[in-house]
C-alpha cells in the first residue's frame, strides 16, 4: 500500500508536493545545494545582475525555513567561490553587501526558528564589513539548535583540499600527526566541513550539471539533484520535491 502511494506521489507535478508526501524516517541529515542562476533570472527579466542576487537572497529564507522544519541537520549554500572575485567589480561590491543585509534583517526569525549560521571558507580574504556581519551572526546564534545554515563564502574545494594537505604535512613535521595515521577519516578532520556529516544530497539550479570545485571530496557519495529553475524561482514545493526524489533512490556506495 505504502509502494503505491509514493509511486501516485512520483506522478505529481512540482508544484504540488507538501511535507506530508516527505518521509521523516528518510530526511537526509546534510544537504549542499548550488545556488545558481541569479544573474540569468534578471537579465531574462531586463534587470540589473544584482537585482537577481538580492532576489536570491529570499529564496534562501524560504528554503532555510522548509530544511529547518524538515528537521535536516546542515543545509550548506554555495554563496560565493574563491573564482567569483573575477566577476564585475560591482558585482562582487554588492553580494559583498548581501550577508550584513540579509542577516541583519532576519536575525529575528533565525532566532525565532533555533536557526544557527555557520560560515565556511577562506573568510579571512573578506571585506572587513563582510566578515564582520558574518561572525556577529555566528556569535548571536551559535546557542541555537535547530538547522545548521552553513554559508559557504570566498570558498573553493581545491583551496580547502590543498589547505588540509599542508595543514597534514604540518602536523607531521611537528610531531602532531604519524604518517600511518592518514586515512579517509583523519583527511575529512582537517576539511572545513569537519563538524558536518558529507551532504547525503547536492542540489544544483539552473540546468547546469557540474559540481564547479563545491565540495569535492564530500559529495564522493552523495546524490545528485538537478533542475533548470533559476534559484530566485526555486521555491519550497521544488526542494520538497528534490528530498522526495532522493528518498525513491536506493544509495549502495559501491555495493550492489
């Protein structure tokens, strides 16, 4: 009877999926998604780029609001990479503005949700503003919780993995660390993820399908969700979707 009911639920159309077709036995602890898009929303719309990011922005309280019911651990964002510093300058000023913005303006309500923030990257290299916003909203949640929001910011998975390696060769020159000590679990220590389990599940929007240097060693396992909405369009009922879709999937890492 269940079997069937989910296979009714696999004819539905995106937008009409609600927590009740989720089930909360199955709900992936860690989920990555690939915030892309903005720009190309707004130039399809005859807007400025950055009126796409700041549209962006909304969309992440949304799908913040909907993991944190879900009851999922960790939801981390691709926010901004290491190679984005090579867009416009304007750009880069403004999604450099975004964090204070929006966490300023929703500290009440991740409050209200037992919503904590984490900020993951190379934050030192952030403007002093940026970094700033950042930790205040780290320190003022850091008792909460409810759903890690984990924003990844001046981040890029080749820096993290060379980063670690160094740390490694570090640690074993000073006698902290024993060559025969390395395996999978003692590198995943010394990522920046290290307090995370690996995402069970990568979202990615804009009807691109490629990881873009996101957290390569992590997402080994992990399945892969794909859809061509821009992130400003990408609503509750299309992530609900996506964490349906992951449960229909049998994970084997490797077995049969």
């Amino acid at each position: 009877m269940l079997k069937g009911l989910f296979r009714k639920n696999q004819e539905k159309k995106e937008s009409q999926f609600d927590f009740k077709d989720i089930d909360p036995m199955n709900v992936p602890k860690h989920v990555a998604i690939i915030m892309d898009g903005n720009g190309r929303w707004a130039q399809k719309k005859g807007l400025p780029r950055v009126a796409g990011h700041r549209a962006g922005v909304k969309t992440i309280k949304n799908i913040a609001r909907a993991a944190n019911q879900l009851n999922i651990q960790v939801l981390t964002l691709y926010a901004f990479s290491t190679e984005n510093w090579k867009r416009p300058e304007n750009e880069v000023k403004f999604l450099m503005e975004l964090p204070q913005e929006f966490l300023i303006k929703e500290m009440d309500e991740l409050m209200e949700q037992n919503i904590q923030v984490r900020v993951m990257g190379f934050v030192v290299e952030l403007p002093e503003h940026t970094l700033k916003a950042v930790k205040e909203a780290e320190e003022l949640t850091k008792n909460n919780t409810g759903l890690i929001l984990n924003i990844a910011m001046n981040y890029g998975s080749r820096n993290e993995l060379l980063h670690a390696t160094n740390q490694m060769i570090q640690d074993i020159l000073d006698g902290k660390l024993s060559q025969e000590a390395i395996d999978e679990k003692k590198i995943s220590s010394y990522l920046l993820t290290s307090d995370f389990p690996d995402p069970e599940l990568l979202i990615r929007t804009s009807g691109e399908q490629r990881i873009s240097n996101f957290l390569l060693w992590q997402l080994a396992y992990s399945e892969l969700w794909f859809t061509q909405v821009y992130w400003p369009d990408f609503s509750q009922t299309l992530f609900l979707k996506a964490i349906y879709d992951y449960q229909q999937r049998t994970r084997r890492f490797g077995g049969l």
